[in-house]
C-alpha cells in the first residue's frame, strides 16, 4: 500500500526531490509554464462593522479615520476603541499638561489652549515685582476676607496683603502666644485658633484694627488645631491626649465661654487621628477625618447633630468638598503615600446623610506624599493641589458639566497645596513648608503645553496601515505653533517625554487641515499635540481637532500549488520508478485536508504560510506537447506568512546587523 512520504522520517527532503510540506506531509509539485504556483494577498472584504464614534469618523474612502474634536470629558482613557465604551469616551484623552481641556466659561467655540503660568515669590507678577514670603514653619494657614485682603500665618506670625497678593506686609500686636493652627474669615473679621501642642491654646478675634484672645472660661485640657466657617457658624476641632473633638461656636455673640468642653462636643474620635477638613454640603455639614469616616453634621431646631457617618475604609480622608450635590474627597492610603481623588453622591437613608456611588477618579503615588490636602469649589469645577512627585505640583481640575479630570495649573512650589483661593479671578495657592510660598496666577501662558489621546486600534488586534495625520487650529502666526507627534507603542503613552515620541508635522501659520504623512504598519497608534505660544507668551494657539487615517494591511495570503498525482517518483540524478495507486493516495490524503488548519512550508521560494486549506481541485490530466500526460490538482491554501525558527534567530541574535555578517 503507497502512502505519503513525512518530514518527520525524511531527511534533506529538498534534496529528494519534495517541493513542500504539508504540516508532516511531503509532496512534489507539478509546476510548469502554464501551471504556476502563485502567492498573492487576499482581497479586502467589504467593512461590515461600523466603527466610527464621532461624526468626523465617517468616511467614503477606503479604511477608517479616528478622530477627536472635543477633550472636556477628561483625561484618564488609555485605549479609544475597547468593549463597553461609554458616550462620554469620545471626548477622553490620556493625559494633558500646561492646557485647558475644559473651555469653561469662554464665549467663543470649543478649543484647546494653554494655560497660564503661576508666579513664584521674587519673581513678577504681570510685570509688577512680587514682595515674596519666606516660611519658617512646616505648616501655614490662608483667609481672605470680603474686601480681598488676604492673610498668610507663619508658626506664630501673621502676614497681610492689601492689593491682591502683590506685596506682604508683617502684622503687629496680633497677641499670639503659641503655634497658629487655623484661620478663618468671618466678613472682613477674622478668627485665629493657636495651640502649644499640650494643653495651651488661644481663640482670638480680628474685628478689621484690634486682635481679641478671646475668653473661653472651662474648656478641654489640650489645644486647638484647626477652625472653620460653614452655614453661618464656626466650626473649630482640637485634641487632648483623650480625644480629637470638634465643637460649633457662634461668631455674631461673640461668646465664647464654656463652649470648648468635652459634653458640648459634636465629634469625638481618636487622639492618634485627626479632623481635616469641613465642607458645606447643602442638607448637611461634612467632616472628614484620618480615622477614615466621613462625619455628616445636620442643622436641628439651630444646632448641629451627628447624622450619618460613611466608613471610606483603609484611608485616612485628608480633604473634602462639595458642589451642586457631588462631593469630592480625597485620601491617604494607610502606610503609604498613596493619594487618591473620589466622586461620591450623598444621599439619605432612614434618615441617615451617607456617601453612595464612590467612584475613583484618580490615583498619584509617585514616593511623596500625594494625597489631596486642601479644595477649592467654583461656579464649574473643584479644584485640588497634588504634589506629584519631589519637584512637581499641580492644581487638578474636576469639571462638573462633563465629570471630567485633568491637570491644571502648574504651582512653582515644592510641597503640600495648602490653601487655594481666587483673587480677580485668578488663582492665589499657598504651599506649605519652607519650599512653599504664596504663588498668584499671571497672564503669561506657560512655554509649552500637551494633549496626549487615547492608542486607537478599530478593537482589531491585526496591523494597520496608518497612512496620515491631520490637525485644526485657529489662524496661527508670530510663532505660535502646534506640533504633532506619534508613537505606535502603546504603553509609551506613560512617558510624554521619551523619545519614542516622533515629530510627524509643525504647523506655524494657516488654520491646518492638512495631512501630514505617517507609512507605520503597527497595530495601535497614538497622537501628542503640542502648543507653543507666540514669542511674547501672551497669545496662545487654539488646538481644534485631530484625525488619524488607516488602511486595512493585507496580511492575508492565497497561495496555490499544482500537486503532482503521478504514480511515478523522480528525484534529481535517480532514475524515476513508478508507485501503483501513489497519485490516488496522494489526492485522498490531500482531499482529508480540506478545511483543516496547516501549516503549509515551500522549500523555493522559502516560505511558511499558516492558514486553511481552502480547496483540492479535482484532479486533472493534462497531455503536454512532447507526448506525456501530468496528472495534477491545484491545493489553495489561505493564511498569513509566518517566520521560520532560522530567521527568528537570526533577528534575535542581530545577524546582518552592527557588522554581524553570519553565523558560523
């Protein structure tokens, strides 16, 4: 009985006269002038799936488009075409830096801009020369008052600033005896808490010319360590070595007497943790504390009552704040310096003010403390100062209308955001510790700022032709410019700075709309625009829209193969002898193929294509000119090239490459 020869029992099978291998099967083909073997790509199947998100995806032309015109649903999407994507997706991007995704409050249509730049102490303000403050302490505390005047506490000392933050002046007879903890505006007045850290503490009263300590009468044994103003009232914690207490006071009586002792306390917790941060939440005042409970305070018949208390679990709460019924949190992970930002809705249960639908906004753990510590809430958006790394801080923006997050302005000082107020519409942030000062938002747009988008793949995991790329801007000129940059590996999104990052096309003058070429073959691409500003920093480019245009990369193969179904066996410089019943065997063998998935290997020219035997012709004889009758079938086999184990080696080891000739 004949049967099919195997590589696997076949040596030099080439050598023997075999032109291919059918998985382990060897067979001989029957090429000659009208029978070729052919090797061609597959025709693209017509695109039966729609993947356009944006109306600017559509398009009557061969391939796909990707495509951005609107960024204010925030940063944070690492991948534009994945399972479950939500409406909000298409106006996501990964990252941003030095740029205004938002357009919040502008009147003119939707665009990207830079930012303004911050300025530091001893520098200049829009030209005016900032007084700058030195701190001594770890810890400073910021009020503004109703006519703008602001106020800059150092461990015990007070300074003053009467136009808006350009100069500091030192304040006098201010009778403060110990460590300032907390300061407050109450109209053009102030409160001030101090305390020793033991059991000395003082409360006292700026009422516009004289600085009161206040006489509180019998009060805990400890210190204060921090005062707030909310729904009208002062809310002021402090700390024995039992407790960690929280009290309301009123500051239209002015009486203050008897009110800072342990049974009048609202909030008792644990002296090892402490009350960070109040906010007026609409129905309720919340609370949050290390211990990680947020505490909610209700208004009863004209005094505070504990009415509910959110467990956030193992984080220490460090800031909070509220607008429009959205609560904003921020936290410490236990043991680390983990910080993290969350959205959270409060809602009532059995007449209970808890936080439900927690969600994670954010996360920074970059080896210094990063946890939010102080919030600032506007007519749009909150605002938080992260410090994301040892030399880096930044205010990050929540912006309601869309529910978006992305980093905003960039803060000169190293440290801990500890207060962020506005002053003439511009941001005035204080940063804690000697690194820190008081810094002010200018009208000079920052050198350069960036939008990075999501990887775009089409959800294919196949590689694509990315063929051009094509920005929108306003007219530009007097060196504005906006820079395109691409990457096709997808985790270099992480690294706005690496080199992988390539330069595709600048643009320095028109509106754009014009495709700069790409020629990448990769599965997933990536898009970084860049703004500059015109040469005196006070215009900024305004950044449109951006498209990306692929091509389907045909990596499919049609090979088909005469098979020879003669009888009889020739190799090179053997005399033929015949097989009886050899070609039927081999078409048999062949037919069984059908459909299956192979691996099929040409020995010339030198390929290895995997795939589906797609058909077996039937077979056909064929009486050639000289008199001879060849009898065949044509084998059709669909599927992609793939590398032989000697090329693989030979990539990997760098043969042909730096100077590498060969092996051996």
């Amino acid at each position: 009985m004949p049967r099919v020869p195997a590589v696997s029992t076949t040596d030099n099978p080439k050598r023997k006269g075999y032109d291919l291998a059918l998985d382990d099967l060897l067979f001989r083909t029957a090429i000659a002038p009208n029978r070729q073997l052919t090797i061609s790509s597959a025709e693209f199947p017509n695109q039966q799936i729609n993947l356009t998100q944006n109306p600017e995806d559509i398009t009557t032309n061969v391939g796909q488009i990707f495509s951005r015109s609107n960024f204010s649903g925030g940063q944070g999407l690492d991948s534009a075409h994945q399972r479950n994507n939500s409406e909000k997706d298409i106006t996501r991007f990964y990252d941003s830096k030095g740029v205004d995704p938002f357009h919040g409050g502008e009147e003119s249509s939707y665009h990207i801009h830079l930012l303004y730049t911050m300025a530091a102490s001893g520098q200049t303000l829009d030209s005016v020369p900032v007084n700058g403050l030195t701190f001594t302490g770890t810890e400073q505390y910021l009020a503004q008052t109703t006519n703008e005047n602001l106020y800059v506490t150092d461990v015990q000392t007070i300074y003053v600033s009467t136009d808006k933050g350009v100069n500091w002046n030192t304040v006098t007879s201010t009778n403060v005896s110990y460590d300032i903890r907390g300061i407050v505006a109450f109209g053009n007045n102030l409160f001030v808490v101090t305390g020793d850290g033991s059991t000395n503490k003082q409360l006292i009263h700026y009422d516009g010319s004289t600085w009161t300590v206040e006489s509180l009468g019998t009060s805990i044994t400890g210190y204060f360590t921090s005062i707030h103003f909310v729904k009208g009232r002062l809310v002021v914690t402090g700390k024995s070595s039992v407790a960690e207490y929280l009290w309301e006071a009123d500051p239209y009586t002015g009486n203050f007497t008897g009110v800072f002792q342990t049974p009048n306390a609202l909030l008792t917790v644990e002296p090892t943790h402490d009350i960070t941060s109040v906010t007026d939440a609409g129905a309720v005042i919340l609370a949050a504390s290390t211990d990680g409970n947020i505490y909610s305070l209700k208004d009863v018949s004209g005094t505070l009552q504990l009415q509910g208390q959110s467990r956030i679990g193992d984080e220490q709460v460090t800031a909070i704040s509220a607008l429009e019924g959205i609560i904003i949190f921020g936290t410490r992970e236990v043991g680390t310096n983990k910080g993290r930002l969350y959205r959270s809705d409060l809602t009532v249960a059995d007449d209970l003010y808890v936080l439900a639908n927690r969600q994670l906004l954010k996360e920074w753990d970059n080896g210094v403390d990063a946890s939010p510590q102080s919030m600032f809430a506007s007519r749009d958006s909150i605002y938080t100062g992260i410090r994301e790394n040892s030399t880096d801080t930044y205010l990050w923006r929540y912006y309601l209308p869309t529910a978006g997050l992305a980093r905003d302005l960039k803060v000169p000082g190293q440290g801990i955001v500890g207060s962020i107020k506005q002053v003439e519409g511009k941001f005035f942030v204080l940063v804690n510790g000697t690194s820190g000062g008081v810094y002010k938002e200018t009208s000079t747009y920052e050198s350069s700022g960036y939008i990075i988008l999501p990887n775009a793949d089409f959800f294919t995991s196949e590689d694509k032709q990315w063929v051009g790329v094509e920005v929108e801007h306003n007219n530009l000129s007097n060196g504005k410019k906006v820079e395109i940059y691409v990457t096709t590996t997808f985790d270099k999104i992480d690294e706005p700075d690496s080199a992988s990052w390539e330069l595709i096309g600048e643009s320095v003058s028109g509106t754009g709309g014009v495709e700069y070429q790409l020629n990448r073959n990769a599965r997933y691409i990536n898009a970084k625009v860049v703004l500059e500003p015109n040469v005196t920093f006070d215009e900024s480019p305004e950044f449109r829209g951006i498209s990306i245009r692929a091509l389907p990369r045909p990596e499919l193969v049609v090979v088909t193969v005469p098979i020879n179904l003669s009888d009889q066996v020739e190799r090179p410089r053997r005399k033929a002898f015949k097989v009886r019943n050899l070609g039927e065997v081999i078409y048999q063998t062949l037919k069984q193929k059908e459909g299956d998935s192979v691996t099929l290997t040409l020995y010339e020219p030198s390929e290895i294509i995997r795939g589906v035997v797609e058909s077996v012709q039937y077979p056909i004889s064929e009486r050639s000119e000289m008199g001879s009758v060849t009898q065949f079938c044509l084998l059709r086999v669909r599927g992609v090239r793939a590398e032989d184990a000697a090329t693989i080696v030979t990539r990997l080891l760098g043969v042909g490459k730096l100077g590498v000739a060969g092996l051996g």
